[in-house]
C-alpha cells in the first residue's frame, strides 16, 4: 500500500513514523506548500516524492492521509473526490464551521472508497480497555467524566491554530476527540448541551500580525445523552505539570471503571526518572476494592508519537479497511457529529445558554 501525506508539520511526522512500523505500507509521496517541511516529512520517510500539488500527489498513491490545518480540511476532501477514489484518512476535525456539515453529507454520499476520521483517542490502549469493559464494570453507564489536563497549543506554521476562526475554537479542535468518545462509550446520541470557557492564562501576551490570540484554554462542557446518561469534560491546557493528561471515569450502578493515561514521554522531566504507566482502575460497589490494572505499551510505538501507541493501531485498522479486509470503524459520520458537539460547545459557552442538538 502506498501512502501520501498530506501536511508535513508534527502530525504529520507522527503518521509517517506510525506507517513505517506496518507491514505491507509504505509513504511513498508527501505534499505541503512549505518546502522544507515538504522535505524534512520526504527524508523521515526515506525518500519520498515531494509532490507540487494535492493532485500529483492523489494520482501517485493507494492511499492519503490528510494532516493538513483544520480549516482545509473539507476543501481537500472535495478535490480528492474529484479526481480519484481512494482511501482516506483524514484528521480531525472534519471541518471547523456548520456550514461545513452539508458538504461532508454531500462528499460521503458521492465518494465510494473508505474514509476514515483519525479519532485515535479509541484507540489508546488504557482507552480501549475501558471502551471494551465499561459495561461489565458499570452495569450500565449513568455518568462519564472526560478530564484533560495538559500542555499549551504547541505552535505551528502560521500560528493558525491560535485562532478560532481557523480551528473551529478549542472545543472543535481539541476536544471533538472526546466528544466522540462520549458517543461511543455511551452508545447514544447527544442531545444537548451546556459549556462554560474561556482563555484564562495562554498566548494572552502573544500577537500575530498586530491581532492577539484568542484560542480558549480551559472549560467544562456537559453533555447530555438520548439515553438518559450525562457526560462532562474538563479541559485545562496549563496544566503540563500533571502526572497523568487524561482521565476518562464512567459510573453505573453496580460500580465505576477509570483509566489514566499519561502524556507525551518526551515532555516528562528526565529527573523525575521514567514516565508514568497508564493505568486502568475497576471499582465495584459491593464487594468493595479498586482493583488497578498497568497498561504498558510497547516503546517502540511510544517513540513513534506522542499519542500513547494510538496512532499505530488505528493505521492497522485503515489499512484493513484500505484493502477491503475490514470495516471503517470511525466514519464521516462519526466524525460529523463530533465536531457538531463542540460547535454546540462553542455557542453555549459564547452565549451562556444551553444547545439543543
């Protein structure tokens, strides 16, 4: 399988060095309008070609994954479409304004080969362990609780993601990861939705071209469900000095099962000695007695990026779907309905009122 990559930035590199550990697939084209990211993105691969367009790029490969900024994104999309039909993965989030919505509905309709949203939160290990035993452990969810609590945006070219008019606001960009894990944990739809956020504390001292940043930093959002279930994030992006970035909690009547997954190892203190371990954590109501679980994953994939092994088994996963052997397991719907919660998220915080869905 020959891949191109579309966007060379850091996510970019994270994706090529997740291929290059499967087998059978290869980056063999990479396209970025900034030249040397273009060529730093080519040698990380090994000699791929740099092509001069999205269109030399798409009649070159079996495959494309888009990393490009999130504002490109369905523009991208479109003209794939319009010049061939091959599998797609493509980053999150899908697009970053409503009026994006009908034209991912009017791209899923027409296109014919697999798209993939890249909600690689599923698929961390601690993660995924807590998605496959939440029911067991709970009895039926009733709460979830989603808590990040990380770094900075880092910067990027452009510094495009400072903006909200070029992210969708951090409630897309950031969080629509966990806005599709709700979906999925909850096995329901969201049907409304009540947010308070704001910036706080990061970039406020920063200016682009004479204009500040004016990227949120931190908020609650609850979410309420079809099913009667509720779900609330926490999102703190100046809180780097954590032992664990995310914690995910689900509560049901017979108990609760937790997980706690750590941040990039490269931004954990070398003094400190080595990086936590992700941890899964089951807590029955009777008979009492949390019972925590290590999940070790292997360094080779922790070295390959910064998302805890994740971006490695959801390209294990595309790839089965590139070649016919498997399902798309995150589709443009899913992807959709994720980024349409965190606009809601976005209006009810910027107007103190609930959204209904």
């Amino acid at each position: 399988m020959k891949y191109g990559v579309v966007g060379c930035g850091m996510m970019g590199i994270e994706h090529i060095q997740n291929i290059a550990l499967l087998e059978g697939a290869d980056v063999t084209a990479v396209y970025d309008p900034v030249a040397d990211l273009a060529q730093h993105a080519a040698n990380i691969a090994g000699g791929a070609h740099i092509c001069e367009s999205l269109r030399d790029l798409v009649e070159r490969v079996d495959a494309v994954v888009i990393v490009s900024p999130n504002f490109v994104h369905v523009d991208q999309l479109m003209e794939i479409a319009t010049i061939r039909h091959i599998p797609i993965l493509c980053e999150k989030p899908l697009y970053t304004r409503a009026e994006g919505a009908p034209r991912i509905a009017d791209f899923a309709q027409r296109y014919t080969a697999p798209v993939w949203v890249a909600m690689e939160y599923r698929y961390m290990p601690p993660v995924a362990a807590l998605i496959e035993q939440v029911q067991a452990a709970t009895g039926g969810i009733n709460m979830l609780t989603i808590r990040e609590h990380r770094f900075p945006f880092l910067p990027k070219i452009g510094n495009w993601n400072r903006f909200n008019r070029y992210t969708g606001g951090t409630l897309v960009e950031k969080c629509c990861h966990f806005f599709d894990l709700m979906r999925l944990i909850m096995g329901s739809e969201a049907v409304s939705v009540m947010a308070s956020a704001g910036q706080s504390v990061n970039h406020t001292g920063e200016s682009y071209m004479g204009e500040v940043p004016d990227i949120w930093d931190n908020g609650y959002v609850i979410v309420n469900f079809e099913n009667g279930s509720r779900a609330m994030l926490e999102l703190c992006m100046f809180a780097e000095g954590s032992r664990f970035q995310e914690e995910i909690h689900a509560v049901g009547r017979e108990g609760k099962i937790e997980c706690h997954v750590p941040g990039p190892g490269r931004f954990w203190p070398s003094d400190l000695g080595d990086p936590p371990t992700a941890e899964l954590i089951i807590s029955p109501r009777s008979p009492k007695g949390p019972r925590l679980v290590e999940i070790p994953v292997d360094p080779k994939l922790l070295a390959a990026g910064d998302h805890n092994g994740s971006t490695f088994y959801q390209h294990e996963r595309f790839l089965r779907a590139a070649t016919g052997a498997g399902p798309v397991e995150v589709t443009l719907d899913d992807g959709a309905k994720a980024v349409a919660i965190g606009l809601a998220a976005q209006e009810s915080a910027a107007t103190g009122q609930a959204v209904l869905l």
